[in-house]
C-alpha cells in the first residue's frame, strides 16, 4: 500500500448515536448557555481549575459535605480529556490496531488490503473524549452539589476571589489550574505555523509528512501512532536517547521499535530552523555540528509544560510562585498563604494526571481536615504508553547507589514469559530493584505492551511495603503476563538459598534416603 | 584440511597468526598507523594502533617477526604520534594529549568530522605502556620506546577531560566543545578510568572513578548475578591488557565476583540468548552467537519471516535486551575464550563448521547474518575485515594461550598505580 491516507474507505459509523461529538464535549464540559450561580455567603472549598486535580478536590470535598465553588477558566477535563491522556490514547489505539492487522499473517489471518480512515479514526478519538466527558459534565457536577462558576478566576485578596463580577468566599482554596504547553524556541516556526496536541487531533485529516520534535513520552506516543497511521514520521531529539529520564535498556527498546515501525530518527539533533518552501516545511537540523535540513507538510511540537499561573491573582493572595517552576508548595500541598493548597501540573514536579489526582486527595484532607499527609511519602508511577510500553515506580538504580544504597535487580525478560510468548508480545522486560541483601522494593521498570497495567502490582507492594518474596506466594493466575511480577519474586525468594542452605538441604536428603 | 578440524591450539595459533599478520601487512611502517577495516582507503583507527603496539611483542615472542621488526615499528609509531600537531585545530591530530579517533593514514590527520576520542585514547595509551613494559633492553632504541611512551601519557591531560564535571566525558569536536553525554554503565571505560587515575600529570581524582560506578547495574539474568552490559566487547577489551582474575574493587567485594567472573557470565548470556532466541532468528543456538558492536548490513528490508525488520550498520548489539537484527560476530567467541573456554570453543568450533564463509583467509570477516540473504549459509557476511577485531583477537588469545600480555601488564608501575588508585586490591596487586 503506497499511501493508506490517501485512499480513506467509505465511512461507516458502528456507533448507533448520531450526536457529533463536538457538540457533546461542548455540551457537557463548556455548556454555551450557561448561567453561574449566585455565590454562597461563604465556601468550605474554592477550587480553581477544574482539571484532573480540581476535579477530584471538588468532588471529594462536596461528598463529605464542604459547599464547593469550582472555577473553570476553559473546559472542564482539562489537559487530560480535551488535549491529552484520552486523545492520544484513542489514537494509539487506532495506531495499534493497524500495525496489528498488517503483521496479522504472523498469527495465521490474512487480513485484507488494510486502508485506514483517518476522518473515521479522529472521529473516534472525539466520541471517546465525548464518551469520558459524560462522567465529568458540568450538569452532573452541579447535581453533586457543587458550585460551578466558567470564567477566569482571580484573587481578590487573601480569603475571596473573583470570577467576573462576582466574589466567591472561602474557608479554604485549592489552585489547581494545570500547565500549558511550552512555547518552542525554534527560530522561525511561529511564523510558519505548528501543530500541538491542541490542534492535532482537531481536524479530519492527517498530513502525509510530519516531524516531531522532542523524544519525551508524548513526543515518542505520538511519532509511533502517527507512524504507525501510515505517516511519514521524522523524529527529532536534542539527546542521545529517547525519554532520557529512563532507564537506558528501557528506551533502547523504544529506540528500536521505532526504527521498526519506520520512524525517520534523529537522535543528537537539535531543530535550530525553519521556513516555508513551495515543498512545504523546511526544517534546518544540526547533529554534532553537522547542518542539514528535512522538508515536511507539518511540524509536531509542545515540549515540555509550563505551570499555568498567569492572571490568578496570586501576589493579592500572598501565594508565592515561580514562572517556571510553578506554584510553592510544602510537604503538605500547602503554599504560603495558609488557607491556600495547590495541587497537579501548576505545582511542577511530575505533570501526571494520576499525580494530580493523588496530590488533590492530599490536599483536601490537610485543606479541610488539618491532615498532615505528605506528597514525599507518594509512591509514583508513571507509564509511556508507546508499544512497547515503559512504566516506571519508586527509585532508578544509579538514583539509589548516589542514596547509598546497594542494589541488586531481578530481570524478567519478556521472552521468558509464556504468556508473551503466545501472544507474540515478548519485547521487554520486568526489572525490579531491591536493596541487596534484603528483599525491600525500592523500584521498578516493566517493559512490555502492558507495562502499564502490570505495573500496578508492583506499586501496590511498594505503597503497602509488601517484599518482593512475599509476591511469590500470591498465585498469579496462568497464563498471564504479569507472571513474569511472579517468576522475579520467585528468583528472590531462591536467593535465600545460600552454599550454606544449599549443603544442609542436601544432607537432610540424603538422611530421608537412607531413612527409606 | 579446514580450520574445524585442527587440534585446539593449532587452531588457536593459525587463527592467532592470520589476525597478527593482517596487521602487520596493513601497517603503515613509516608512521606505525594501522586502518580501521579492509576497505581500500580506509582510514587510520587509534584504537586499532594500540592493539597492533601491543601485537608486536606477542608476535615477537612468537616468532612471527623478529624483535628488530617489532622494535622498528613500535618506534615508527611514538615518534609519528610524539611528534604530531597537537593543537586542537580540525585537520590536526590531537588535543590536550588526547587524539582523534580516525586519522589519515599518510599524514595522520583527523578525518570526517570525528570525535577526539576519549576510549580510542585510552587503548592507543595501552598500547604504549604494553611497549614500554615488552622493551625493556638496556639499549638507546629500547630506551627511547620507554622515554617516548612516558611523554605520551605524561602529556594527557585527564582533567582538562572531566569538562568540570564528576565524570568522563565521551570525547570533544573542536567545532562544538565537549560530547554532552557521559559514560553510562559498565563499559570498556574501565581501562579508561584506569589509565586517568595512574596518570602522574594529570591525574583524575578518585570520586571521578566512584561516580561512574554510579551507573552501574547489578542483575539477575537467565539466573545469572552480572553486572550488566549488553554488548561483548564491553566485557573483552579492558581484559586484552588487565589482569583481573583475581584483583577486587570495592563494587567486586560487595557483589563477591570478580571483572573476570563476570564476564564469564556474560558470555553464559550471550549463549543462552542465542539458545532462546526470542526474535527467532537463522542460525542461533547456545553454539552459535556474538552480540557486540560489528559490522552490519543496515536499513530496513524483509527477511525471511517476512517481519520487515529493520538492519542496523556498523553497531553496538547486545544481550538480550539488543539492539538484535540476526548479526552475529564471528569472532566473538575466540576472543572471549579465557573467560568461559568450553562454551567458547564449543562456539568456535561449531561456527566454523557450519559457517566457513565467515572467514576470509583465515580472518575473521566483520560479521555474518543468517537471516539474510547470501551465498551461503552465512546469508549476508560483512565484505570487510576489521582491525580492531583482529587485534583484539591477537591479545585475548595470547592471554588464553600463555598469559603474556597479562604477565606484562602486571609489572607495569602505571597500571599498578591506577589500579590501586580505583581501589582494587588482592593476588599480584598487594606484591
């Protein structure tokens, strides 16, 4: 197949609601006609941003009792449902299945001429935005008894703020505002016009060519599902790996998966042009010196984030914050007004939804309930969702040797593992680090098409101190991937079998022998 | 008769020999440069000077040149690189002590826009030493191989080389200053820290030598205890010179395994991935492997299986974790035969039964792939022989057949010094 995007099939819709989805985002998370309250005398809880974090604060908070305000300046969802985790997930997906139907004849299935429909596929990635958007919709949040006010919120002073003209009182506030996309510093590309995951996936069609510039996991998840749509994908990174944060065997799989699916790489590179041309957009690129330029209909870009704190008012309200590094807070989410807590990207740190979710919890049981919970005590996990897929928790070994901590890892290759090997899904590993000598998890890297998933298990026994030996004992049902959790658990627990162990075992056998 | 049916140590030495002369016949006497690979034209590698520097003395002692020979283009070689532009400017040859990775092999000037190469450094430092210690006569020749090699590891300048960080860097362009990334993991950079800290010029300090260990990884593999590396050579080529049977750092006594032990290990990892062989490619077995950096094809193209895989070029594979594309290191085995030598001359000898083609008048071509195809049952086989495999091949076997190159580097001062520096202890080091 020459171009799959250029030949889309008829589109055939297989959901039977006919609603455009836009209309339905629009409806649930930023509804036209929408009347704000009149503001209570005073709130228990004034959550600004009604993103991942505002969105959990607000909810727990009303559903111990508080009176909420949450104020929200765009759409409700935030990052998450209207730019980020739902709608690249939709495409990866999409992407994943199209890979998958092209290697169908290495399971025995000959698929037919396989054509992808890229108006289908972002239509998809709405309706599931629309689908999700249902769960979080501005009438449902109101039937949950919260106050929802659309418009810029503001401090007015250390206990109010004001949304438009009116004053919303409060007890206590969450900021909670998110981050938004950095602005990248190519010379040049402003004038000749971006694409972010803003604009990506608002539209019906996909360029044929695109470079994307950053190898971090969103640039990696994207370059892969565009790749794997039948774009030609140029990638671009200022490092000499991909998702540098990472382990090195962990994006070396990364790497050559991408070379597989047929990503243009171009890693030690830095994008220091660009311009228009009648071929489309030019690109000048330097690798160790060495100038040269590509030429592509579109460029990907948004590297990094940014904590969204401009026009909150803050200074009124005695909340101390950097542009860059966001809004400070202590241990305790609290910043340094009080009454004020802060939780998700706005505070920098790990711009997760799950951390967000995690560190609004904190903040609504200190904000209401003069809890002492601490972020440093959070066990974190993060996943890039490319394929294979790398999730990580707790230390990296060269973070815990720099500790002084001695480290020994228990490796689970992918290949080892039966159920990955039936499944043809054997690129990867289970690596889980203990401290030596003990069988204390101090962190972990799966890598594997369901790393995320599998990850999870590990989180559980880290967040509740649960030693590796002792997940050898829980009976992973067979055959499961996650066994490969199972099979390093079992490894550990062999470590206890010193020489020493080893000799007294074997003259304990040949006492039973001689005993008949 | 072919190779796979010579009595072990007449296949060892024929192997020996032909590695050994494929560096002699391409040696430039007249400036002691020594080409990167086979190609008409190719340039100069350092590297491949400080294995070839250390190769004279073996085929000296083996009577395959004679001692004047060997002393000649020892001496051809310190003169050219003692004498040479050491400025920094980008068709020179050198910078603070160090040296480009790939020269001209007439005038010896950097070629391509390659890197002043930090490791390439190190192993043309090696060889040096491995000089300064095999001529040791009482006579104005012999004394001017030691006098030239102490100025030229005198006038490295190691600190200069931590770019004021805590570690290493990777090397330097005169266009863009330092490479920005340092060594990460267990590597050939052993040698390299080694030789940094010996130095009595310019000597790198201790905690440079802790903080690479930083990045070390301690695994469990196929039931292997390895400190991880993917790639063989890692595990090889600070071996060529060092003997670390049973020397200790502080990392060895808390993991109890020494360097050596462990790449024992690896070697057991590279067969049993290649019995495994997850990515089910032609050719491999627990007899037939070799992932490390070689020679490759490149791009990406359908193999048999019809995956559309992707080729790599000229590049470092490893186990298991890859980069695997099918290609196999032919020589591999024979240069990791003192760690592990039954697996490794299993390996040898099935390989050269089952893929002769391989092998090019004795000479171990850059690799082979089975899943590619060729002429032969070797599929596609690099059409060039590497100097660097070559010469490595010369000292590990020599190592494996008397522990010469070992025995020299034992009662080098320098060595000695580095070795204590980076806190190893035990056997020939407390003498």
């Amino acid at each position: 197949m020459d171009n799959p995007i250029s030949e889309p099939a008829s589109p055939t819709s297989f959901d039977h609601d006919p609603t455009d989805p836009r209309r339905e985002l629009e409806r649930n998370l930023r509804p036209a006609n929408w009347q704000n309250p009149d503001p209570a005398k005073c709130y228990n809880l004034a959550v600004i941003g009604a993103g991942p974090a505002g969105l959990t604060a607000a909810r727990i908070a009303a559903r111990l009792g508080a009176r909420v305000a949450l104020i929200e300046a765009g759409a409700i969802g935030g990052d998450c449902t209207n730019i980020g985790c739902v709608p690249t997930k939709a495409i990866i997906r999409s992407g994943q299945v199209f890979s998958d139907m092209r290697h169908a004849s290495h399971f025995g299935v000959h698929a037919p001429d396989t054509i992808f429909d890229p108006a289908l596929a972002l239509a998809r990635v709405r309706k599931a935005q629309a689908r999700i958007s249902r769960m979080e919709s501005a009438d449902r949040l109101r039937s949950e008894g919260i106050d929802v006010f659309f418009g810029n919120g503001c401090f007015a002073n250390r206990r109010s703020l004001r949304v438009g003209d009116q004053t919303i009182r409060f007890s206590r506030a969450i900021v909670a505002t998110g981050g938004a996309l950095r602005q990248p510093d190519v010379p040049g590309l402003q004038d000749i016009g971006y694409l972010t995951v803003e604009t990506l996936f608002n539209r019906d069609t996909l360029p044929k060519s695109i470079m994307v510039i950053g190898g971090g996991p969103l640039g990696c998840e994207m370059a892969q599902a565009l790749c794997r749509l039948g774009v030609r994908v140029v990638l671009i990174q200022n490092a000499p790996k991909f998702l540098p944060r990472e382990e090195r065997d962990a994006a070396q799989f990364l790497s050559e998966s991408l070379a597989r699916d047929g990503i243009e790489i171009h890693l030690n590179t830095t994008a220091v042009g660009a311009r228009q041309t009648a071929q489309g957009k030019e690109i000048a690129l330097t690798t160790g010196g060495d100038p040269f330029s590509i030429t592509v209909d579109e460029v990907l870009t948004g590297v990094g984030r940014t904590p969204r704190i401009v026009g909150l008012g803050l200074e009124a309200a005695g909340v101390a914050a950097d542009p860059e590094t966001g809004i400070r807070v202590d241990d305790h989410m609290r910043t340094s007004n009080r009454r004020i807590f802060a939780a998700g990207d706005v505070c920098g740190g790990f711009m997760f939804t799950h951390v967000a979710d995690a560190a609004a919890r904190l903040a609504v049981r200190n904000a209401l309930f003069f809890g002492r919970g601490r972020y440093s005590r959070l066990t974190i996990p993060w996943c890039t969702f490319t394929d294979p897929a790398i999730a990580h928790v707790g230390l990296y070994v060269d973070q815990a040797i720099s500790q002084g901590i001695a480290v020994k890892t228990y490796t689970v290759l992918m290949h080892q593992v039966d159920r990955a090997v039936t499944d043809g899904e054997e690129t990867g590993f289970v690596k889980i680090h203990v401290r030596q000598g003990t069988d204390r998890i101090i962190g972990a890297t799966v890598v594997a098409r369901h790393a995320g998933e599998m990850l999870n298990e590990i989180t559980l026994a880290m967040q509740r101190r649960i030693g590796l030996r002792a997940l050898s004992g829980v009976i992973h049902a067979y055959p499961t991937q996650s066994a490969a959790i199972k099979s390093a658990a079992d490894a550990c627990r062999a470590d206890r079998l010193t020489p020493r162990l080893r000799r007294l075992s074997g003259w304990w056998m040949s006492l039973m022998r001689r005993a008949g | 008769m072919t190779l796979a049916d010579l009595e072990d140590d007449a296949l060892l030495d024929t192997l020996q020999q032909a590695a050994f002369n494929w560096l002699v016949e391409n040696v430039n006497p007249e400036n002691g440069l020594v080409p990167d690979n086979s190609d008409p034209g190719a340039p100069c590698s350092i590297a491949v000077v400080g294995f070839a520097l250390s190769s004279w003395p073996v085929g000296a002692s083996r009577g395959w040149i004679s001692r004047d020979h060997a002393r000649a283009l020892t001496l051809a070689t310190l003169r050219f690189f003692i004498s040479a532009e050491q400025g920094g400017d980008h068709r020179g040859t050198g910078h603070q002590g160090f040296f480009y990775h790939f020269l001209d092999m007439e005038h010896g000037c950097r070629v391509w826009n390659c890197e002043l190469s930090l490791i390439d450094t190190a192993l043309l430092l090696a060889g040096f030493e491995t000089a300064a210690c095999y001529f040791d006569a009482d006579t104005p020749e012999e004394a001017d191989i030691r006098r030239l090699s102490r100025a030229l590891l005198a006038a490295v300048d190691w600190t200069w080389a931590l770019d004021q960080g805590g570690t290493l860097s990777q090397g330097w362009h005169p266009e863009t200053g330092f490479i920005r990334y340092d060594w990460e993991g267990y590597s050939e950079a052993l040698i390299l820290y080694v030789l940094a800290l010996a130095s009595d010029t310019h000597p790198i300090p201790r905690d440079s030598y802790q903080a690479w260990r930083v990045t070390y990884q301690w695994e469990q593999i196929y039931g292997y205890d390895v400190l991880y590396a993917g790639p063989l050579f890692i595990h090889i080529f600070s071996h060529a010179w060092l003997d670390f049977r049973a020397i200790s750092d502080g990392f060895n006594h808390e993991k109890r395994v020494t360097y050596f032990e462990n790449s024992a290990r690896a070697v057991q990892i590279q067969s049993e991935y290649a019995r495994i062989n997850p990515r089910g490619f032609a050719g491999y077995s627990a007899d037939c492997w070799g992932f490390t950096a070689c020679d490759g094809l490149g791009g990406p193209m359908d193999s048999a299986d019809d995956i559309g895989r992707y080729f790599l070029s000229y590049s470092a594979r490893g186990a298991p974790y890859g980069p695997d594309d099918g290609t196999i290191a032919g020589w591999a085995p024979a240069a990791a035969l003192p760690f592990a030598p039954r697996t490794a001359m299993s390996a040898l000898r099935e390989m050269l039964r089952q893929y002769p083609g391989m092998m090019r008048d004795n000479r171990f071509l850059g690799a082979f792939n089975p899943s590619l195809p060729g002429d032969g049952p070797e599929g596609w086989v690099s059409p060039r022989i590497y100097g660097l495999d070559q010469g490595l091949l010369v000292l590990m076997l020599e190592n494996h057949r008397s522990g010469e190159i070992w025995a020299l580097m034992r009662h080098s001062a320098l060595c000695r010094r580095g070795l204590r520096r980076a806190g190893f202890k035990g056997s020939w080091l407390d003498g």
